[in-house]
C-alpha cells in the first residue's frame, strides 16, 4: 500500500507542475502574440480569460480583426476579413497584414479610431463577465502559481516519503511491470514537456461546462479502450483473448441508432431525428444486452467446449461486424437525439462524460473482482485450471462470467463510440479495439500466459497508448503514421518489461543497495 | 518412428493414418461444401475447371503467406504481422519504381530481404527477450504498416513491363478429344500466383515431412522445453521459422502486386487473420505441434468456395459472407474438438 501512495504522490505531483508550467507557456505565448500584434497591453485578468479557453480566444481574435478592418477602412474590405478558421497564430499574422494595408490606405486617424474601438468595445469584457461567474478560477496567475505550488509540494513529499522509508525494496519495484510502463508513460510527457510546455495547458470552457486540454483529452479518448481493457485483462489472465471486442462495439451501436431511427411505421422518414423512435431505456439496454449474450456465446464456446480462445472468439470477429450491417441493413443511420449525445460528448462533474463512465465502470468492476473472491478465482483458473477444478472452482462459469462481462464492456464501450459521431459505422466502429486493449494489458504488466493480473495496470498501459496517439497528432504527423511511431515506442516499453532485461535491471539496483548498506553498516 | 517401420507399412494404412484425420476432415467439408454448390450452381458454370482453378487463384497471396504461418502456428507461436509486410512489399515496389525509378526486380529481392529481416528481428525478440509472439508481431505490423504510410498515404499504381509480363504470364490448359490437343472450354488458365502457391505447399510439404529442420519444429511446438533438454537448435529453429515466415509474407505481398498492379499502404487490411483462420481450419492447432500444409492448402480452398457460392446465388449481400465464414469457423472448430476428444478418449482405453 506504501509503495502505492509514493507513487500516486509523484505522479500526481509531477503531472500538476507540468499543467502549471503548461498553462504559464501558454498565457506567455498568448500574451506575446496579443503584445506584438495589437500594440496594446491588457490587464492580467484578460490573460486570464484568454487562458481558460482556447475557443472564445479565437472568436475574440477574429472580432479583433473585425473590429480593425471595420474601423480602418470603413467596412469597405470585408473580403480582406482573415478567415475564422485559421489558427490563433496564424491569424494574427493575417491581422497584422490587413494592418499594414490599413496604414496604407487610410490616414493615422482611422487607425487611432480603430484602437480606440477595440479599447472601448473590447469583448474581451463578456469573457471575462462569463468567466468570473466560475468562482475560484478569476485569476489564472494564481491558478498556475497554485498548481505548480502544490504540484511541487506533492513531489516533495513523495520525495521526503521516499527518504524516509526504512524498507523500500527497490529491486522488487523495479522489477515490476508497472512500474516500467508510468516511467515509460512519464518519460513521453517529459519530452512533451521539453518540447512543447503548452501541451499541458487545461482551459475551462463555460458554454460546455468542461475542461479542454490534452491531458483531458487523453483520458477521454482512451475511455473506451479502458473500458474493453477492464474485461480483456481478465480474459488475459485466464490465459486467452477476446479478438471480437471490435466486432461487438460495431454491434451496440448499430443495434443503439437503429432502436433510435428506425420506425418501421414510417420507413421513409429521412430527415436527421432530434427523437428516439423507441423509449431511451430501451436505446440502452438493449444493445448492452445483445453484447453480454454474444460475450457470454464466447464464454461458452471457451469454457464448455474448450475452444482455444482467439480461435473461438475469431468466428464473433469475423461474423460480428455482419451481423452489425444486418441489423441496419447496410444503413448508416444518424441522430441528434441530445440525450445520446451526452454519453459521449456532454459534461458531468466539468469532465468529459466518458471519464465519468469510464471512472464508474473502472470502480465497479475492482470492486467486483477484487472485494468478492473472483478475482483470485480468475488468476487460479488462468494458472492452473485442472487444480483450481479439484478445488472446487467451476472454471466453466468463471470463464461465462469472464466472458460475458467483455461483452457488456465492449458494449458500454460502443455506446460511447457511436455517440461521439452520432451515427453507427459497422465497418469502422472499433477497428483495431481488440489489439490495443490487448496491447494496453499487456504494457500493464499482465502476462499473456494468464495468472496474475493489474486492473491498474492495463489503465495505465490505455493512457500510454492514447498518450503516445495524442502526442503524434499535436506535433502534426498524418494519422496514417502514428502507427510507425506507436510501434517504436511500444517495441520500447517491451523490450525494458521483457523478463531478461528486468532480471539484469533489478540485479543492478539490488547489487547498489547492497554495497551502500554495506558501507552504512 | 524409424523410416523402416514405415516403409514396411502399406500405402493404405498409411494414408489413413489418425494423425491426418484434421485433414481429412477439411477435405471433406469442402467436399461436402464443393458438392452442394455442384447441385444447386452446377447449371450456371459452378462444376467448370475455370471454377475449380479460380478457387486457387482468388486467395493465392494468402495460400502462400499461409504456408509459413502453418510453420509458425506448429512452433506455438503466431505471426500477425504478415499482411502489413506483404503491403509494404507493395509499396516498396510500387514506390520504388513510380516515385525513384529503380527496377522492380531490385526491390522485389530487396522487400524478400526487408521481410526476412523483420521476420528474424521477431523471431529473435520472441527467444531471446521471452516476449510473447502475439504481442512482438503485433508491434510488428504496426511497424510495417506505418512504415507503409509513412512511405506514401495514396495508392500508386505501378507500370512496368516486367510486372505486367508476370501478371499476365498464364498457363492455358488444353485435354486431349478424339487424340488431338484443345482447350478447355470456358478456357482456363493457371496464373503465375498458383503456380507459386502452390510450389511453396510443396516445398513446405517437403521441409515439413522430410527435413531435420522440419522435425525440429513439430519437436518444439510439441513441448518446447522437452525440446530444448534433447538438445535440439531451439532458438535458431524458432528465429529461422520466423524468417521463413517473413520471406512468404514478402512473396505474398509480390504475388498480391501481381493482382492488383499497384501499392497501398491499408492494403491487406485484416489480412494475417484471413491466413491464420486458413491454417485453423486446415487443422493446424494453435497450441502448436500439429498441422499439415495439405490441410491448410484445403483451408484456403475453403475459405475461396463461400464468396464463389454467394457470387452464383447473386442474391446474397457481402456481409453473409463474413457471416457464412464465422459459421464456418464456429463448424469446423466444434468438428475438430469432437474428433480431438474422440481420438483422445480412443487413445486412453
């Protein structure tokens, strides 16, 4: 437990210096551009209001640019008005041309009037009216200074913890699988902290009521790997694996639009539906519950005919995204229905719906496997099946409970899938699911050939996944190659958890402290 | 199993040896399979030679990728690299001669070097470093996919006469009426993709059945540590299965060039599955130990046979065949645990 509250201490701590250092990039990167393009200085408190939103920042630029051009030149030019689009940075660089155009065309006095415009009418105000009625967050100075405060008071104490601890056996953390996959994890952000502080910046945005910032994003996008993850880790420590996740995500949303958009009383009606045809109940349950049946068909196939695992679950993999064209026909339907949209896009707690579901589903599940005796049911049937028969274990129902439970999941897991883009898609929705949850296992130290298994690990490992995603993107590679990239850090973190290397690391580490208890005695 | 204990046996009892009954069992579900198509298309062109011949031509590249699946899937291990290194082969040719304007024949043997390599690289993380094979070659093909991206993200289509010369390199086939030689009608011809599919079955065959090294591989998929205690080449047997296995996917991937005419790099997509459930349903055992390349030669035939007889009911949606091939599966696997648990209780009384 120790071992645990040092780590959770440091890792929490090191993550709040680097979204204060972050956010402290970011205003200075902001209020540079605003400084060097408008010549005007604001007040910290504007700063602040830039820093909580990316999105306002943009529209206030654009009504900036606005404001200039209507003043400079008399609305004359409004097809010189840079576009909405383009990046903060870029369309400053835009202004800053219209600007120079203004110089020439008109007088110093319609650009004096243009100032006092933008001085006078400043939107700025409404953000920061807006922004003020979220309290304790008036002030981003403050807020940044408080983080990278606390989050290096957390790091002292993990370190002064650290010091402390009489009997810290650092071989045995070392050789932990875990423990390679946070420094794995951790390492990817240090190098995005070295490269782009920005890239920790979390802003708050008051229209949607939620958090923005990659750090954010990444826990929201891997919600659904997390959520297979929880199912496949068992699966893994059984000593199988589920290669149909993917498949049953195809499923549940196609079953969850079809229940939406289908009416069989007026099948011509075309027009996109802010309705569900049937009760939103039903839009639920049903297809989590299609999914628990075809999770608990593998389970069956597994546990009472003793099919060997990827071949059993193959047939679901193959024949899955099938049976999810069938249901629509071969329809893409989409929706507006806005309880749906909440699953996957609305805001609970100022958090991105799918991290609450994911925090509710992770709770529930490590309470059901590690406060009833299951989980140690499932890692004596992943080690030994024939003695944890004799035992008296019925490997046949651990295996169905195993099984339907990755269903379900998967199913929870498409729901999310398909309310992020509205609509279901059977032959793209949860492509490559199966791999990365069994990648994202396997990084958090759960052996494929079954036994024991982390819960914890396997979130670690879909956040290092995501991470290594997010990280790719925001430096600008084409999605097509984040999978060379992903490859090389993954061929990385296997090759530090792989037994050898961490039997020579843990002898290192063993070898120093014994020659340094050594010396002290 | 001494070779003079056999050869006194005769040919009979030695065709029904139990030992083949996984691939007896296949031949006859495609018999039975092949037969229902008979009756219900006969009329419409299903009994033709064409057809037949079609059957090896439509899944060539994955009957030659197969072939070293079949190896790695008798070791105990799995390879899910296969289809991302036999699209890299394509657009390592395809870029190589569109974008760069080297020969094809270059980067044909220098995409059989890259696959080699790959393969040996995984084989060798596999042994030395204990990584699970699942998970190194699954990193694998994330490798040689984004390598593919990384390389072009369009389509490139490739024109060069010595590839449209190998594609179109056919074999016509006559038969003899009334002493003198014709074609046969609907004329039918073997591809260049058959003929290599189905030298590597044969060689596959050979290496398998009549080689030290072929023993050496059932050895260690039998029990890989009994292997290692009887002094066998565990570690160089197991890297060599690997590479093989690389070179076939590169193969396929020059094979799969010959279909198409052009690199992609989402090519093949989903692809090493397609070969493992070939090698599956030819009664290769994914616990390694048993397998058969005439079993997974029937199991690409029988992965051909369902799309042909949805193409003649013609009525039928793509998507029944994924489902008709999951049912297949489902079939064939409950068939194989039946014979598996028959044998095994003949075997214990």
């Amino acid at each position: 437990m120790k071992k645990k509250t040092y780590l959770i201490f440091l890792i929490v701590g090191l993550l709040l210096l680097a979204v204060g250092i972050g956010c402290f990039a970011r205003i200075c990167a902001v209020k540079d551009s605003i400084y060097s393009n408008y010549s005007i200085s604001f007040s910290d408190a504007s700063f602040a209001s830039v820093f909580i939103n990316d999105h306002d920042e943009a529209t206030v630029k654009a009504d900036f640019d606005a404001a200039i051009l209507a003043a400079a030149t008399g609305g004359a030019s409004a097809s010189e008005e840079p576009s909405m689009d383009e990046v903060p940075v870029e369309g400053a660089e835009a202004v800053e041309a219209a600007e120079a155009e203004a110089v020439e065309a008109v007088d110093e006095e319609a650009q004096e009037e243009a100032l006092e415009a933008i001085a006078e009418a400043s939107p700025y105000d409404t953000v920061i009216g807006s922004f003020s009625k979220v309290s304790g967050l008036r002030n981003a100075w403050k807020l940044q200074g408080i983080l990278i405060g606390a989050g290096l008071l957390l790091c002292l104490v993990a370190v002064v913890l650290v010091l402390r601890a009489k009997n810290l056996d650092l071989a045995a953390i070392m050789r932990s699988k875990i423990t390679w996959a946070v420094i794995a994890e951790l390492l990817i952000l240090v190098v995005c902290l070295v490269i782009r502080p920005e890239f920790f910046s979390i802003s708050y945005q008051p229209s949607s009521r939620m958090l923005y910032g990659n750090l954010v994003d990444i826990i929201n996008r891997s919600a659904e790997i997390t959520i297979i993850g929880m199912g496949m880790t068992m699966v893994i420590a059984l000593g199988g694996t589920d290669l149909s996740v993917g498949a049953l995500v195809a499923v549940s949303g196609a079953l969850a639009l079809k229940l939406m958009r289908w009416d069989p009383t007026n099948p011509l009606y075309q027009t996109p539906g802010d309705y569900s045809v049937y009760p939103f109940i039903l839009v639920l349950l049903v297809p989590l519950l299609v999914c628990l049946l075809m999770g608990a068909f593998n389970g069956v196939l597994v546990g009472q005919l003793k099919l060997q695992p990827i071949i059993a679950t193959l047939i679901l993999m193959v024949s899955g995204r099938g049976i999810a064209q069938i249901i629509t026909n071969g329809k893409q339907y989409t929706t507006m229905y806005s309880p749906f949209r909440v699953i996957g896009q609305g805001s609970c707690l100022f958090l991105p719906t799918p991290i609450v579901i994911t925090v509710v589903v992770v709770a529930a599940v490590m309470l059901f496997v590690r406060k009833t005796a299951f989980g140690t049911f499932v890692e004596s049937v992943g080690i030994n099946p024939s003695a944890s028969r004799l035992s008296g274990i019925n490997s046949k129902v651990v295996i169905l409970i195993v099984f339907a439970l990755t269903g379900l999941l998967s199913g929870i897991s498409g729901m999310i899938y398909s309310s992020r883009i509205m609509s279901n898609d059977s032959n793209n929705a949860g492509i490559n699911y199966e791999t990365d949850a069994i990648l994202s296992v396997v990084i958090g130290g759960t052996s494929m050939s079954g036994g024991k298994f982390s819960l914890t690990g396997t979130i670690v490992g879909s956040i290092i996944i995501r991470t290594i995603i997010t990280f790719v993107y925001y430096f600008g590679v084409s999605p097509d190659s984040t999978m060379a990239f992903k490859a090389l850090i993954i061929a990385v973190i296997i090759v530090l958890q792989s037994e050898p290397v961490r039997n020579w690391m843990a002898k290192r580490s063993q070898a120093r402290t014994m020659v340094k208890g050594g010396a002290v005695k | 199993m001494s070779q003079k204990t056999e050869k006194r046996q005769s040919l009979f009892s030695r065709i029904m040896n139990p030992k083949y009954i996984m691939v007896y069992a296949t031949v006859i579900i495609f018999l039975i399979i092949y037969a229902y198509g008979a009756i219900r298309y006969g009329k419409i062109g299903f009994t033709t030679l064409r057809t037949f011949v079609n059957f090896f031509t439509d899944n060539a590249y994955y009957g030659i990728s197969a072939v070293g699946m079949t190896m790695v899937l008798i070791t105990g291990g799995i390879d899910l690299s296969v289809a991302s290194v036999a699209s890299l082969t394509g657009m390592l040719i395809a870029y190589g001669y569109e974008r760069m304007g080297i020969s094809p024949v270059i980067t044909m043997l220098f995409s059989i070097l890259v696959g080699i390599g790959l393969g040996a690289l995984m084989g060798s993380a596999i042994h030395y470093l204990n990584v699970p094979p699942f998970i190194t070659t699954l990193t694998g093909n994330f490798l040689a996919r984004g390598i593919c991206s990384l390389i072009s993200r369009e389509s490139i289509s490739i024109n060069h006469p010595l590839i449209d010369a190998l594609a179109g390199f056919k074999i016509t086939l006559y038969h003899m009426v009334d002493g003198e030689w014709v074609k046969i009608k609907p004329i039918t011809k073997i591809d260049l993709t058959v003929i290599i599919f189905i030298v590597m079955i044969i060689l596959g065959t050979i290496v398998l059945q009549h080689t030290r090294f072929g023993r050496n591989v059932y050895a260690i998929g039998g029990s890989e540590s009994s292997a290692k205690l009887m002094g066998l080449p565990v570690g160089k047997t197991k890297v060599a299965v690997y590479a093989i296995n690389g070179f076939c996917s590169a193969l396929a991937g020059i094979a799969y060039v010959l279909v198409v005419k052009s690199g992609w790099n989402m090519a093949l997509q989903g692809g090493e599955l397609e070969v493992i459930s070939s090698a599956v349903i030819g009664g290769t055992l994914l616990t390694g130990g048993v397998g058969y390349m005439i079993g997974t030669m029937f199991g690409v035939l029988l992965k051909s046979v369902i799309p042909a007889i949805i193409n003649f009911n013609g009525t039928l949606s793509s998507w029944w065949g994924k489902i008709a091939t999951g049912a297949l599966l489902l079939l064939f696997i409950v068939i194989q645990r039946a014979v598996v648990s028959y044998t095994g209780k003949k075997k214990a009384n």
